[in-house]
C-alpha cells in the first residue's frame, strides 16, 4: 500500500469516527433530554459541538491533502448529507 493510499485511510477513518460522535452524542441527548439538568444540556451541546469542530478539522484536511478526486470529494459529501 503506498504512502498516500495510508494517508486516505486515515483521514476516512478519522471523518468516520468524527461522524459517529456526531450521531453518539445527539442520540444520547435526546434520550434524556428531560431529566438532564440545565448544566447537563450545557454539557452535551459542548460535547456535540467539539465532535463537530473535530470532523470540520478533518474535511479541512482532507481539502487540503489534495489526495481525493472530485468525485471522490463528491461522494464523501453525499456520505455525510445523508449522516447529518
């Protein structure tokens, strides 16, 4: 596997985790949204937020890397219109 086919990997492994955190902790959110506390809202919107930061980190990367085709680009960003 060649250096850049790793580097690939990673940054879609990395956008997949960041993805998942998203839904994780919105799911967890709304499961309890009526027993948290103010705070707890607090909270988890923060953690909802840092799960967003992180996955705009990672497409700020993957623009940048260069290593994806624009149909490569495309088909990620329909991946994750359908995610969010």
């Amino acid at each position: 596997m060649s250096k850049e086919e790793n580097i690939k990997d990673l940054v879609l492994i990395q956008l997949n985790e960041d993805m998942a955190c998203i839904k994780e902790r919105i799911e967890e959110y709304i499961q309890g949204f009526n027993s948290y506390t103010f705070e707890e809202k607090l909270m988890f919107g923060q953690g909802i937020m840092t799960c967003v930061d992180n996955a705009r980190y990672t497409l700020f990367i993957l623009e940048r890397v260069n290593l994806f085709s624009k149909q490569e680009k495309d088909k990620l960003a329909n991946i994750i219109k359908k995610n969010c």
